[in-house]
C-alpha cells in the first residue's frame, strides 16, 4: 500500500477546513448553510446515515435538521418538497433513500429544486454534469474523484473499470472519470470476463453490493482500488474462512452478530497499491460530499 492520505485523514483535515469557512459565511451573510434530511420508515442503515450526516453537519457549525416519519404517502411527501423548496431558511435537502416501494421515487427527486438538490439525483444536475458543467453532483462518485484529486493521483490518460452502472453510483463516476481524461470502462451483471476486464485498471472502482466478490486476480499488481460497497455478513461460516487474516473483524463479528464488508476481499491488498477500507472508506466521503455540496448551494443562493 502506498503513502497517501488515509479517507479518515482526508475527511478531518476537509472538516477543519469547512469549520473555517463556515465561520466566514457567518459573517459575511449573518447565519450559515441549513441542510434537511427526510427520512421515511424505519430502515436501521437508512437511520444510521441520516444520524451521520446531521451530526457531521453541526460539528462544523452548520444548521441540520431530520424530519422523520413513520410513514407518509407520495402526496404527502410531494407537499413537504415543496415546501422545503420554498422555504428560504433551508438551502439543501434530501430525500434519504430507499423510499417505500408505493412511492414514486423519480416523481419525488423531479419535485426537488434542483438548487437545493444537495445529493445531486435531479435530472437537470445530472444533466449538466453530462455536458461538463458545473452543477451539484452525486455526493458518492463526487466525492470519490475528490478524494482522489486530493491525494494528487495521476488520473489523465489512465484506465478506469467501474463494477457497477447504477444512477447513484457507476453511471455519474464514469462522467466524473471521463472528465478527469480516464479510459473508463463501465461493467455490470452481464459483462462476460469481467474479472479480466478489470485485471486492465489502473483503477477500479467497485460498486455491486456483492459481499467480497473482487478477489486478486480481478486486480493488476498496484492498481488503486476503490471500495464503494458496504454490506453486513452474517454467516459465521463465510465469516471465519473469509475473514481469517482479520482477526479485530471475526472478534467485531462475534460480539454483534455480523460485520461490515466491502465489496472487495481483504486479500486484494496484497495487490493494490491503494485499497480504501470498509468501513470508514467511501461512506464518510459521502457524508462530506452531501455537506460540501449543501454550502455549495448556499454560497449560489446567497450570491
Ligand atoms: P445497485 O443499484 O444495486 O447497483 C449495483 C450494480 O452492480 C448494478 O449495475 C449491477 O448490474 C452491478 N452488479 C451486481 N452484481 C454484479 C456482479 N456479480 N458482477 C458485475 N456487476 C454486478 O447498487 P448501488 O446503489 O450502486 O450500490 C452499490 C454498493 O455500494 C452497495 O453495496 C451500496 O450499499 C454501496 N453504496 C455505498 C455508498 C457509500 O456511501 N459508501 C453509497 C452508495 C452505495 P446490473 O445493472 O446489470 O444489475
């Protein structure tokens, strides 16, 4: 593994950083950036992130609020977009994901404005980010290329291979990439050899939702690999063989009952010349990301 900053030296020196400018837009426009989460049901993942981005939010100073709801109906919802939308004291929201499945998710992101689209999901920003300009991005793939670009990679001219081609995720990163001069290539369920496919990557960029699934041999000897999968193993069989060089991870597993993994196998950091870890790899970048682009969004509104 090389040198470069680790994601959780990354996110503390950002979070010094944005503390500062925070208090400078405190003063310059006498109050600071305001996000909102809504967040419907009782999803445990979904409360654990909302938990985060609020609390991350208030650490540097900045307004958060989560509007929580048991339940609500598409309708329901509809209104209290519209309302945030008009609602001057909040300069970013989102709408934490998944939504009950009687709710029309694509109904619900066009409803939002896409100038307080904090997560980056209206088709006007993914349309601007399409065409190469500037608007609010996903806060995953964004923040990734961030971190990146951060770390000083050499990302011109290099191949690409994402495992993955979802609108949150796969797809914007292969714009982000493409714009950055990367040969990208984007692979999912029914690319054939994807393992050798992805033995080309200088980088690779991993984002199925498939516990473990990108062993060695999907991965050129120093290539930099980005883990963006999380997912909790329970079965203390696959625990305990796949897991064996982790020690903390088994002893994790055996005192909550599962244990968090990404989508790429520990034994790939043998290979990699870069590994981002799961946990505390790409999700805290996310949450990042979500409070940039909110101060983004306020800085645009205020001026
Ligand atoms: P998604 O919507 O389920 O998309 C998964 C993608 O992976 C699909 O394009 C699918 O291909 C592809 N795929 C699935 N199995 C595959 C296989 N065996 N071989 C090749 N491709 C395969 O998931 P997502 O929302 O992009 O999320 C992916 C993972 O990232 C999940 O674990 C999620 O929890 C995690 N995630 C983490 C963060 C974070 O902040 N760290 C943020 C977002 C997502 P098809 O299109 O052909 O079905």
């Amino acid at each position: 593994m090389g040198e470069w900053l680790s994601s959780t030296a990354y996110i503390e020196k950002r979070k010094e950083e944005l503390k500062d400018k925070i208090d400078s837009l405190k003063k310059k426009y006498g109050r600071s950036p305001s996000l909102s989460v809504v967040l419907v049901g009782n999803n445990k993942a979904s409360i654990s992130y909302v938990k985060r981005k609020e609390k991350f939010a208030k650490e540097i100073g900045m307004k958060a609020e989560t509007l929580r709801f048991d339940n609500i109906n598409e309708k329901d919802l509809l209104s209290l977009v519209k309302k945030l939308n008009n609602d001057d004291g909040v300069d970013g929201f989102i709408i934490q994901l998944p939504l009950p499945e009687d709710i029309d998710v694509n109904k619900i992101i066009e409803s939002i404005s896409p100038a307080k689209d904090v997560d980056g999901f209206h088709p006007y920003n993914l349309g601007k980010l399409f065409r190469g300009e500037d608007a609010l991005f996903p806060c995953t793939p964004f923040g990734i290329v961030n971190f990146l670009k951060f770390n000083k990679f050499e990302l011109a001219g290099k191949n690409a291979v994402i495992i993955g081609r979802s609108n949150l995720v796969g797809k914007p990163l292969s714009i982000l990439l493409l714009k950055e001069n990367m040969t990208v290539t984007i692979t999912h369920s029914k690319t054939r050899n994807l393992s050798q496919k992805c033995s080309n990557a200088d980088f690779l960029f991993v984002a199925a939702g498939r516990p473990l699934m990108v062993t060695p041999e999907y991965v050129k000897q120093g290539a930099v690999v980005i883990d963006v999968g999380v997912n909790a193993l329970t079965d203390s069989n696959i625990v305990k063989n796949e897991l064996k060089t982790l020690p903390e991870k088994i002893k994790l597993f055996d005192k909550k009952g599962y244990v968090l993994v990404g989508d790429v196998h520990p034994e790939v950091v043998k290979k990699a010349s870069y590994l981002t870890p799961v946990p505390k790899g790409i999700g805290p970048i996310t949450v990042l990301t979500l409070i940039e682009n909110t101060i983004k969004a306020f800085e645009k509104r205020a001026g």
